[in-house]
C-alpha cells in the first residue's frame, strides 16, 4: 500500500477521534464520568448487563489493567458491581446497577438530542456513511476480527430507535 494512504488514514482516523473525544468529554464533565467510564457503562448495556473485565477489555480494545482502573470509581459511586464469579473463583463478573443504567440512559438521551454528536455528518449522505462504515468494518476483520466488529455493529441498547 502507498505511504500516502497510510499516512492520511493515520492522520484521519487520529483527528476524528479528537473531534468525537472533544464532545465525549463535554458529556463527561456535564455528567462527572470519563468518555471511557461512559464506554464501560456502553458495553456493560449492550451485553447482557454482566461480564468478566477480560471481555470489557476486549470490547474496548483496552488491557484489562486499564479496565480494571477504570471501574474503580464506578463501583464507589454505585454505577457497577464487581463480583467473584461463583462458578469460577479466579473471574470475576461486572454488572452494571440501576444507578448506572439511569445515568447511561440520562447520557444516550444527551447524545440522541445533539446532531452534533459524535461530530457533525448532517452534511454525508446515508450511502457515504454506509461507504465509511464498510471501509471501517474490513479494516476492523483484518487487525481485530470479525467477532469484535459484530459485537460492535450488533450492539444496540433497548428502547432506541436506531432508524
């Protein structure tokens, strides 16, 4: 592949995730919880409500060391509990709470009246977007698999309409 496109996809990729990361904070400080603890609350919702950290680390394409720190907080102020799995005593399980939930929702409910959110696409149209995401999904098989990428694009929260 030519340097040129690896450089600007890098470059891309980068300050698009600085333009989302900038309105993810905005929601962090209005709701006193980092874009990642957000992300945790996100996976935890669209999962069953309950996982070992080893798999919210490997939804959020973190080490479990960073997962691990980032539940802290979200265990003392009552948003998760943290469990030793009964049937397997060397796991634990993660479960989001009532009080995480509502404050999740209270989140989606932000982001779903901002069109700006994660930055503004009013202008792209529904083939454009389509055409982004399948570059986006093959480029997430080859580095990390086709189960993540339908974890990914199969994660849907309930009582949203996603059309």
């Amino acid at each position: 592949m030519k340097f040129f496109y690896r450089q600007n996809v890098v470059l891309m990729v980068r300050a698009l995730y600085f333009c989302m990361d900038s309105h993810w904070s905005e929601l962090g400080k209005k709701y006193n919880i980092s874009p990642a603890q957000q992300h945790i609350l996100f996976i935890l919702c669209t999962n069953q409500k309950t996982l070992t950290p080893s798999e919210i680390s490997e939804i959020g394409c973190w080490h479990v060391s960073t997962v691990t720190r980032l539940m802290k907080p979200l265990k003392e102020r009552g948003f998760i509990t943290i469990v030793r799995d009964p049937e397997r005593s060397k796991y634990k399980k993660v479960t989001i709470t009532h009080a995480g939930e509502d404050l999740f929702h209270q989140i989606v409910g932000t982001i779903m009246d901002k069109d700006s959110f994660p930055f503004e696409m009013n202008h792209l149209s529904e083939v454009e977007l389509d055409g982004f995401l399948q570059c986006g999904q093959k480029i997430l098989d080859i580095n990390k698999g086709t189960d993540l990428r339908e974890k990914i694009f199969n994660a849907k929260l309930t009582g949203i309409d996603y059309l």
